[in-house]
C-alpha cells in the first residue's frame, strides 16, 4: 500500500496533517463544537484519554489562542483543500500559500505567546500514554479508571488540594466541561469491545461528578450498542439535556458517537463519591427512581436550541422506564468530507508525515527486536 494511500481514503487524516493537528479526532470536536457551542464561557476543561492530543490542541487554540474555528473560517479552508483534492491543479501562488498556512498551523501548536495566553484558562488532560507538551496544558499520566486520579486531577487544577483533608465536594466542583474520547484498544470481539468501551464512559462519568460545576458539560464517546438507550436514561438522571450526535469526520460505518450531556444538575442530596461510584448497580437506579419518569420529559424542541437536524431513533422498548431515547444529531456541515469516500489526489501530491508520531507505541519494542535481528526478513529468533 502505497504512502499516500490512506490520504486518498481518509480526507480528514490528510486534512489533519495539513491544518498541523496530532489526530483527525480533532475535526471531530470541531464539528461537535460547532453544533452545540461547547467551549461558550469555559475556562476549565478537563480532556479526558487525551493522547496523541488533538482534542487538547483544539483546547488550547480556542481557549488559550483565541483562535476561531467558526464556520466561516473552516469553510475556507475546507474549499482550498477540495480543490486541491479535486485535481484542480493549483498555481504555483496558491501552494505557496497552503504550505505558508500548514507551516504557521504547526507553529501556533507548539508556541506559547504571551499576547494571547489566557492566565483563568485551566486545562487538564489525562491518558496512559504520555502526551508531548501543549501550550497551556497541563497533562497527566494516569489511569482514568482508578480511583487514584481523581485527587491528581484534583491537585492539577488547584494546587492547594489536600487529598489528606479536603474531601472532593470541598474541592468546590470547578470545572465547566469534561470531554472524554476514551476508546480501548479494540479487539474485534463486538460485545467484548462495547463491554470495555462502557466501562470506560463510567469511569469518565463518575470523574466528571466529582469535578462538575453545577451547569457543567460533559462529552464522551459511546459505541452504541443494543442497550444504549439504559445508558441515556442514566445520564439523564445528571443533566438536563443529553443528545447523541455524530459529526461528519467519524465514519458512517463505524459504531462510534458522542454523548453530549449540557446543564449538570444533580439530584437533590447526590455526592460523587469514589469510595462507591457509579456503575451499572443499585445506586444510580436509586437515583432514577428519585427522578420524574424520563420519559415524559420534554423533547428540546428545534426552536429552542437552534439545533439544525434531529432525528429521533427506533421507540423500541421505550416501555421501560429505564430507556429513554436521546435525539440523535448529524453534526457537521453537509459539504463537509464525507469520511467514509475516497478522495481523488493531485497527481503532485505529497503525503505528509504525521505531525506528532505516538510517544510510546505498543509496538515499539516489536520494530527495536525486529531491528536487532536484521529486519522484517532477518534470521527468526531462536528462543532459548
Ligand atoms: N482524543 C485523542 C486525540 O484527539 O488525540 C485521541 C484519543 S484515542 C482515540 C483513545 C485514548 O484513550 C488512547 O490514547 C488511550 O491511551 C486512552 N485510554 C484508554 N484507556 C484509558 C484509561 N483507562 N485511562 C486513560 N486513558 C485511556
């Protein structure tokens, strides 16, 4: 396969490489953003499985750059790319420019200036990978599944955090949005790979209990799976609204989508607690019970909130009081990159390479033994 194959056949990894992004996932927060206004009087965030550190970087260049990321802006650049990606052949000026704007793409990344910093911006971004440093974040190595980080995430946004004295509802719940895009490594086994995936969105779920500020967002990546409206129902419980969307950039075909959960509001006497957290037990059931039935909640209305398209998914078992069934928005515009279609490629095209290789690949000590014994047809190691 060819360098430049996977350009042809993912608009949005080529798109990346050119705008200076670590991630195509990047797009996707873009998108999402655009659609529900995310970061609209944020200051402190908290990217949760943040590594390489796309989503991190969109933080940073929209909270700490002022950079705007509006529909115009992205429009665009989205019509210089298409025609590059349609053949037209450019003249010599318009590459110039392109390289030009890929260059200072890359540079805005990785420089701090002082003139646009923001001194109240806090961000936070946590994976078990480490995360190559972005301006104005600060990142940690650590498990979002142990009940450890939560005080380290605690510590991270205010140093006077005592784990020994303060409990977490004294840390004074101070961030305005969690975003999670948390996926394990998938084995292929569906269910296996749903299974973990819902452990994951708990673990992300239960930290942003004990971070969220009263009003708070939180968006995390789901695999939708056969019970998924259990789980809408339970986020329900903490906010007032909660959609599923599903921006342009993440592939039709892929199971992948966004629960976007706005206005934390949580019952009346909850406390977040790590000692018992959330899963799929007794205490969120209870919660619900204490909540009017779902159901019969208002649906947010397309005049409301300006939201463009909804489209209400398959009623089937809404008999249960425990389903509910969250309005499903296409997020992204329409003449955006369809992710899942081929792209043509200028017959001059050069494949860029990725803007931030992975820090610790799992496969890095298979490429180093691979190496040691003379490459990928070198003599077979002999195991003694
Ligand atoms: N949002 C990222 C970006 O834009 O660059 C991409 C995230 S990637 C799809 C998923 C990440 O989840 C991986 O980096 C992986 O290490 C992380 N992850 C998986 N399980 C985790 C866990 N238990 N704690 C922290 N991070 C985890």
């Amino acid at each position: 396969m060819g360098k430049s194959s996977k350009d042809k056949r993912d608009a949005y990894y080529r798109l990346a490489k050119e705008q200076g992004w670590r991630a195509r996932s990047a797009f996707k927060l873009l998108q999402l953003d655009e659609e529900f206004n995310l970061f609209e009087n944020v200051t402190r965030v908290v990217d949760l499985c943040a590594a390489p550190g796309s989503w991190s970087q969109v933080l940073s260049r929209v909270l700490i750059k002022n950079e705007k990321f509006g529909r115009c802006a992205w429009e665009d650049r989205e019509a210089k790319f298409r025609q590059r990606m349609l053949n037209v052949i450019p003249s010599e000026s318009s590459q110039e420019d392109s390289q030009q704007e890929t260059k200072q793409d890359v540079e805005m990344a990785n420089t701090q200036d002082e003139s646009t910093s923001r001194p109240d911006v806090k961000i936070v971004s946590i994976d078990l990978q480490p995360i190559s440093p972005l301006p104005g974040v600060i990142t940690l190595r650590a498990d979002i599944t142990h009940p450890a980080t939560v005080p380290l995430l605690l510590k991270a946004l205010d140093p006077s955090y005592d784990p020994e004295t303060s409990t977490n509802q004294q840390a004074q719940q101070p961030v305005d949005l969690v975003i999670s895009d948390g996926a394990p490594d998938v084995t292929g086994l569906h269910d296996l790979d749903i299974y973990v995936q819902s452990q994951l969105l708990f673990a992300a779920l239960n930290l942003a209990l004990c971070v969220l500020k009263p009003g708070g967002k939180f968006v995390a990546k789901i695999f939708r799976g056969r019970n998924v409206d259990l789980l809408y129902a339970q986020l329900k419980v903490f906010f007032e609204k909660v959609y599923v969307a599903k921006p342009r950039s993440s592939r039709a075909s892929s199971v992948e989508a966004f629960i976007v959960c706005i206005n934390f509001q949580p019952p009346a006497g909850f406390k977040a607690s790590l000692e018992e957290p959330l899963g799929v037990g007794s205490r969120l059931a209870e919660l619900q019970e204490q909540q009017q039935d779902p159901i019969s909640q208002s649906e947010p209305s397309k005049a409301d909130d300006g939201i463009t398209e909804v489209i209400l998914e398959d009623l089937s078992g809404a008999d249960n009081k425990n389903r509910w069934i969250a309005p499903f928005i296409a997020c992204g515009d329409l003449s955006a990159f369809d992710s899942d279609a081929s792209y043509k490629l200028a017959a001059d095209h050069v494949s860029l390479p990725p803007v931030q290789p992975p820090t610790a690949p799992p496969y890095k000590r298979a490429i180093e033994l691979r190496r040691q014994n003379g490459g990928a047809y070198g003599k077979p190691v002999v195991a003694k």
